[in-house]
C-alpha cells in the first residue's frame, strides 16, 4: 500500500499533504490549472452533446410527457454517485423549484401582454435505493444485481418511465433493471458513459439512450446530470403545451 512517504504515495494526487516541505505557490498553481482544464471539458463535452443528442432528447421529453399525461410514475436508479444522481432526478421531477420552471419558460413577444408563469408540474417519483431497509434486504435476499429489477417488478407497471443512471453503461444491477422495465411496457431512460453505452446499448433494451462520449467518470457524472436537466426542462414545456 503507498504511503505519503512513498513517491507513488497520496501526495502524487495531492501534493500540499505531503511531510515534506513543499513549495506552495507551485502548488496553487497546478491546481487552479487542474481546475480550469477540469471546467473547460465538461463546458466542451456539455456542448457537443447538444448535436449529438438534441433530436432523441425532445423525443424523450415527448414520451415521457406522453406517460406523465397518462398517470405514469417515474422510477430512478443507479449506484454510488449515480444513485445520488437518481435521487437528484426523482426530486427534481416530485418537486420541482419554481424558479428553475420560470426559467426553463420560452421568451414571450414583446407586444404581448405577460402572464404569470405556470407552475412546474409534480410528478409521482422514486429513487429506487434510497430505502435502505428495502436495499439491504433485496441485496442480502436476493442478490445486488437485481436490488432494481425486483423493485421495478412490484411497483412498475406499463406507462411508468425508468430512468437508469450507469457511468459505464454496464452496472448489472442497473441493466437487469432496464430490462424489467421494458418487459413491462415502461418509457425506458438511459444514461450511459464511454463511447458505446456498454451493455445498456444492445438492442431492444433502453428505448432512449444518452450516451457521454468521455473516458472520464467524473465527466461523465456532471454531463449526464445536464442531460436529466435538460430532459426534465423539456418534459415541462411538453406538459405545458410549449413544444
């Protein structure tokens, strides 16, 4: 195991905790560096996936809005940050902040008298792990491979929309659960990382699928929570009758 007195120790990674002196102006330098080169990638790749997937995003938002409509509830999952993601999604869509739906709102006409703006829509959603009673049971029970589908085969019905979050696009846990949703007739939602979306990428298991083309999980994670964003901003306007 490194130690921070080995040269291929923690303070390779972060050189201000090392024991030994160390020459800090040098130090804040790299990282505001680091920090700059970090922000001007996410900027760069959030920007690329506007062309890449513009078109299956309103397609989404369409379907999704299609279910809303119907009584479908949303279901969302994935593990470690992306689990944290998923809670972020299905907050977003259960409670939606007034400020954010105000913004998400097309421009008005100049000559054309203003109207209040309408209230986001609430939506019924889940973020399948944050019960943990329920995720520890499933996982010791059952296997944590199928702590999702087993979730999505109780509750999920034809007409929900599942929302799965993997940065590599080949959780087991997360793809089994596609799966389920789409055997049962569910909107399935992917996001997926690397260049091929992993296993969530065969065919006939996510109906629309968002992959971040990027080697980077840390990326990754930051474009594949714009992309929920976006998707939830333009499910608004489709509920809303704006687009």
């Amino acid at each position: 195991m490194s130690t921070v007195d080995d040269p291929g120790g923690i303070e390779a990674l972060y050189p201000f905790l090392a024991p030994a002196p160390v020459d800090r102006e040098a130090v804040v330098a790299d990282l505001c560096a680091s920090t700059r080169r970090k922000a001007g990638e996410i900027v760069a790749l959030r920007r690329s996936l506007v062309a890449l997937h513009g078109e299956r995003l309103v397609a989404c938002a369409r379907a999704m809005a299609a279910a809303i409509e119907a009584g479908g509830r949303l279901f969302a999952f994935g593990n470690g940050g992306s689990s944290t993601d998923a809670q972020a999604v299905a907050q977003l869509f259960a409670a939606p902040p007034e400020a954010a739906r105000t913004a998400a709102a097309p421009p008005r006409p100049a000559r054309t008298a203003a109207a209040p703006p309408r209230p986001a829509r609430a939506v019924a959603a889940v973020a399948l792990a944050q019960d943990v009673a329920l995720v520890t049971a499933l996982s010791n029970d059952v296997g944590y491979e199928l702590v999702f589908a087993r979730q999505l085969a109780a509750l999920g019905r034809r007409g929900d929309v599942a929302v799965g979050l993997s940065t590599s696009g080949g959780s087991r846990n997360v793809v089994d659960a596609m799966g389920e949703a789409s055997r049962r007739g569910m909107v399935t939602v992917g996001m997926g990382g690397g260049y091929d979306g992993g296993a969530m990428a065969q065919e006939g298991r996510v109906a629309y699928l968002f992959v971040v083309p990027s080697a980077s999980v840390h990326r990754i994670q930051e474009a594949q929570i714009t992309l929920c964003h976006v998707l939830w901003e333009l499910t608004q306007r489709v509920l809303a009758g704006e687009m």
